[in-house]
C-alpha cells in the first residue's frame, strides 16, 4: 500500500442542486486534485455520500461528477478503500467491480509501513446508541433491502433526500464532546490490545487526534460539513490536517 495514506469522513455530499453544495464538491475535488498529485492512497471512512443506494442498474445521477472524480482518481493510479458508512452503507457491485473501489462493509484492517491501522465508520458505539443499532438491522436487513429495492428509483430517492432532510432538521444538538472522545477511545485501546496501534474513525463530527506516549494513536477525522479535516499518513507520522483554513 503506498503512501502518503489520505484518511477522510463524513463529507455527507447531498442530492441538492445548489451553491452550498456545487462549493463544498469544488473544494473536494481540489482535494482529490493534491492526491492525484501526491499519488498514495485513499481511505473513505464512511457517510462519504449523505445517500447512497444501488439499484441493480441505476445510480443516483446527482452524483456522477463525485463518480467521475473517483474514477479519475483510481485511472491516476490511486487506491482507494472505502469503509461503508450508515448513510452510504447500501452499495451493490458499482463502487467495486465498475469502479475498482475496495469496498468493506464493516471495518477495515491494513497494515502500511509496519502500522497495523483499524478503521470503522464508528456508528452505534456508544452506551445511548441502543435503540439505534436496533434500527440499523432493520434498515439493513433483506427484506427492507428487497422492499426499498422494490420503488422506482425516482421514487425511492425523493424518499432518502425528504429523509435526510428531515433528519438534519431534528439533528440533536451535540453532547458533551470530551465525554463523546472518552468513551470512543475505549474502543481504541480494546484494538491497541489487540494489537493495532493506530485506530481511525468517523461518524461524530470530531476532529480529534490522539498520540499515546507509546506512539499509538486514536484519530476521529471530523467532517466535511464545518471542519474540512482529513488525516495523513506520510513518513511514519500521523497527522491531522485542515484542508480549509
Ligand atoms: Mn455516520
């Protein structure tokens, strides 16, 4: 695997037409512009698309430049791994087999110069998130699959986008965040036990990097929405980086 390693989450990209949205894609592309540069390789750590589901023959046509530029990116010789997050987590065989994507479904374990790296979307991890797991076997069972499966496309992704809509609005207010951090760095020292020494993940919006003195590190890529962070791996160090200052 070559490095520099480039560590990005949560960039939610929408459906919506307008400004906001054509801005935040400019900056990315110009992001994924550096790393084409750069060559390497890119992790997705999920809720990298605010909505993604593959049907049999059709993908969400909002999103074909976002495709264009992976695509772009892997013909500039770049791998990529994507670790499936909740909001982009129905994939079928487009991003792997049509576009040479490395997808995982869960977590993912990679192993670049002498790191052993484990990286997880990360929903669902803490105590309060009971209720929430239920909910995500039920949103990814065979059958609520099979039913989604079942709407016209045209239909089905007015749905996802009233949805996402409505679950921005009722977006409670974040926690308390070092309480938040506390408890995800539980997970991470379980996985240093076991072995890795560096841990990354997503989907709490925290841009926190953790170095232990012994040189394992806990990194929470932030987002795409309000910090514009990604992480690097290049020479042995790990960083956290701003890509918008
Ligand atoms: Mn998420």
């Amino acid at each position: 695997m070559t490095t520099p390693a480039y560590f990005i989450s949560d960039v939610h990209l929408t459906l919506d037409d307008g400004e906001p949205e054509q801005e935040r894609r400019r900056h990315l592309f110009k992001f994924f512009d550096m790393i084409g540069q750069s060559g390497g390789t890119l992790f997705i750590v999920g809720d990298f698309f605010d909505f993604w589901f593959e049907y049999n023959h059709v993908i969400p046509k909002r999103y074909f430049d976002v495709v264009s530029q992976l695509r772009q990116l892997r013909t500039r010789g770049v791998e990529i791994h994507f670790i499936l997050g909740n909001h982009d987590y129905w994939t079928n065989d487009f991003l792997n087999s049509s576009m040479g994507i490395q997808v995982y479904p869960d977590t993912a374990e990679v192993e670049i110069d002498g790191h052993r790296i484990h990286l997880t979307h990360g929903d669902g991890l803490l105590a309060e998130d009971t209720g929430y797991r239920l909910m995500r076997k039920i949103l990814r069972s065979r059958v609520t699959v099979f039913l989604y499966r079942c709407l016209h496309p045209d239909l089905g992704i007015k749905l996802a986008q009233s949805a996402s809509r409505l679950s921005r609005k009722n977006n409670p207010p974040r926690g308390n965040q070092d309480a938040t951090f506390d408890e995800l760095s539980q997970y991470a020292h379980d996985r240093w036990a076991e072995g890795y020494d560096i841990v990354i993940m997503g989907h709490y919006h925290l841009n926190r990097l953790h170095i232990g003195q012994d040189g394992r590190s806990f990194l929470c890529l932030g987002d795409w929405i309000s910090h514009y962070t990604y992480g690097k791996l290049s020479q042995d160090r790990l960083t956290l980086e701003t890509w918008l200052i």
